[in-house]
C-alpha cells in the first residue's frame, strides 16, 4: 500500500463494505443493503431492472425503509410489487428521496446522485463513519449523470469492463434509430421496437423529441410503466394498449426484448431490436426485415475508465456479482494507478493487479 493512512482505509473497507455473491446485495456498514437482500435496515434500489431488484419481497419483510427515486418506486410497484398481494407493505415502507436529498439514519446518512442509466436511476452516496462511500449502481455518461467525488470508497459497475467493448460511434446510434424506424414507418407504415424496460422508454421519449408523431402501442406492462413515466413528467404523448390499436394504419409498436424471437418477418412490419451487445457497427441486419440497433443505457469501457478518473476515489471496488468483466476493469484501473479490489472473491485474486 502506498500509505498506512491507505491501510487504514482498506481496513476499514473489508469491515463495512461488501457485496453478497448470491443476493448481489452491496452492503454498507450495518444498516445499507443496495440493490439485493441482505437483512439490513434500510434497502435501496437504484433502478427497476431485475438484476437490481432480487430480494426485494425479503426486503419488505425485514428492512424498516425501501428507498429510491420516487420514479423508481412508482415503477417499482407497478412493475414488481403489482399482483404480489405486497402493496400494503410497500406502500408502508417506500421513503421516496429525490437526487440531492439526505435521509439520516442512526448516525449515517443516504443521498441519491442522478445517473443516466434509465429514467428514475440513482448512484448512491454513503456516508459513515467519517467515510464517503459511492456506489454508481449501472451507469452511462450523459448530461443527467453527476459524478460523485471526493469518495473514500467507489463501487462500480463492470458490464463493460472489458477493453473489447467500446463504442466509438454511440453518439450517432440516436439518429440511427430514428431514422431507421422513420423508413420503417414509410415502407411498412408499423415498426416494432423490441428492448428491455427503461431504454424501450427512452427510445419512446426519443423518437417523439425527434418528431415522429405516429401513435405508439404497447403490452400492458409496458403502457403500465409508460404510464408511470408520464406522470412524472417524460412526454410521451398519444400512446395506447396494444389491443386498443385498431383503425390505425400507421404506428410504432413497444414490446419487450425477450419477445424478439417470435418477431414477425413477413414482411408486414420492420423490426428493430434494441441493444448493448454491438461494438463493430451502430446498426446491423440480420435479415431482410430485422435492424438490430447498439442503442445502450450502460456505459462502455471507456466510460467506465472515465467515470473512476473524475471521481478519483481513494479506493476502487468493482462489482462481480453481475455479469460483466469485473477482473479486466479492475486490472486496467490497478495500471493507472488505483488501489482496486474485487468483490465478491469469485476465485481468482481478491485484490487488482499483482497484488
């Protein structure tokens, strides 16, 4: 270590912060569980992604407080709590923050910081202690994503951990989009837009900034979640139920990724499918009727690298509890310089690096 005063603080580090390799839980000191179970006090969710919500029924039952965004937890409710027989419960326990505001907890507070990833998604700021602890949750650079500085501790993501995944043209990908579902609509007069929950709603948002006026239909989950968005203030305008749809001849359909194998390619609609895995090209075609898209809401390895250089944290901990490549980020950012760990231990050397 390059200090005892860096001793001391990596001391500390393996007393209050860990991630759970089963729950994915990331756990601050004895009262913070971030994105998985763990039976502490207080259960944070930084977005509605699945992988960031495992648990969450044993949080309800066991945390005093689940908090988020309050567009995260409206989402929250009508995406994981809605049929559950959990609402009383939720309803009971949400502590709604906005980014910037402090809960105060047992001596340690919580502040959610705005990240890009999703509408609604939060980094989360951990103070104890006299330690500063960031935790970025999934993260993309844009304009809507503050960089947490002056940190003891960073906790980062590793989706795109690796040097392989980068994406010199993901400032001409929201173009792209736009333009290929404007041909869509011109040739086929309906376009089908698969993606996951949160970036099938930024591309909504998108598509309509950019002037494309043709209704949007979707499943019920999705107008659901949509709905949500609306209320809290993200313009969508003229959207309905996919079952509402008829009389309309010209439209754009919204269906969840996993729904993309049963695409129609009979050359009745263009199909465009929505996502991260794509570094060769922004767009590619894989087959007459189907555009596959590189429209991400993570950042990229450059990203990433970026992210830990502006917040320059006194320690690094890169999460492996997710899919991603946890030891190739972690290994770049220990040759630039940072002390870097890598939790939780899935078999190879705890610590970046030689170390």
């Amino acid at each position: 270590m390059s200090s005892g005063r860096d001793e001391k603080l990596v001391e500390w580090l393996f007393k209050n912060v860990g991630i759970e390799k089963e729950t994915r839980a990331i756990t601050v000191g004895r009262y913070f569980a971030i994105d998985g179970y763990s039976p502490r006090p207080v259960r944070v969710v930084t977005h509605i992604h699945s992988d960031h919500t495992v648990g969450l029924s044993e949080s309800l039952r066991v945390s005093s407080y689940i908090v988020g965004t309050p567009l995260t937890l409206d989402l929250l409710e009508e995406l994981v709590i809605h049929g559950s027989g959990l609402h009383s419960l939720f309803r009971a326990k949400r502590r709604s923050l906005d980014y910037g505001e402090r809960l105060e907890y047992q001596g340690s507070s919580i502040t959610l910081v705005e990240n890009s990833h999703i509408f609604g998604a939060s980094s989360v700021l951990i103070e104890l202690e006299g330690r500063r602890v960031g935790y970025t949750g999934d993260v993309k650079l844009g304009n809507n994503t503050r960089v947490m500085r002056d940190l003891d501790v960073l906790v980062i993501e590793s989706t795109y951990g690796s040097p392989r995944y980068r994406r010199p043209f993901k400032h001409s990908v929201e173009e792209i989009l736009v333009d290929t579902v404007r041909y869509g609509l011109r040739k086929y007069g309906r376009v089908h837009v698969y993606g996951y929950h949160g970036k099938l709603q930024e591309a909504m948002h998108l598509l309509r900034r950019s002037g494309v006026e043709e209704p949007f239909l979707m499943p019920e989950r999705v107008y659901r979640a949509t709905r949500v968005l609306e209320k809290h203030g993200v313009r969508i305008g003229e959207y309905y139920r996919e079952r509402d749809g008829d009389g309309f001849e010209r439209y754009v359909v919204f269906r969840h990724f996993n729904q993309a194998k049963y695409r129609k390619i009979d050359g009745s609609t263009l199909n465009v499918v929505l996502t991260g895995w794509e570094f060769e090209n922004p767009a590619r075609q894989v087959d007459e009727h189907t555009w596959v898209i590189a429209l991400s809401d993570h950042g990229d390895f450059d990203d990433l690298v970026a992210y830990v250089e502006m917040s320059s944290p006194r320690v690094v901990v890169v999460d492996a509890s997710r899919n991603g490549e946890p030891y190739e980020l972690a290994r770049e950012l220990f040759r630039r310089g940072y002390v870097t760990f890598v939790m939780p231990n899935t078999g190879e050397d705890r610590v970046a690096g030689t170390r």
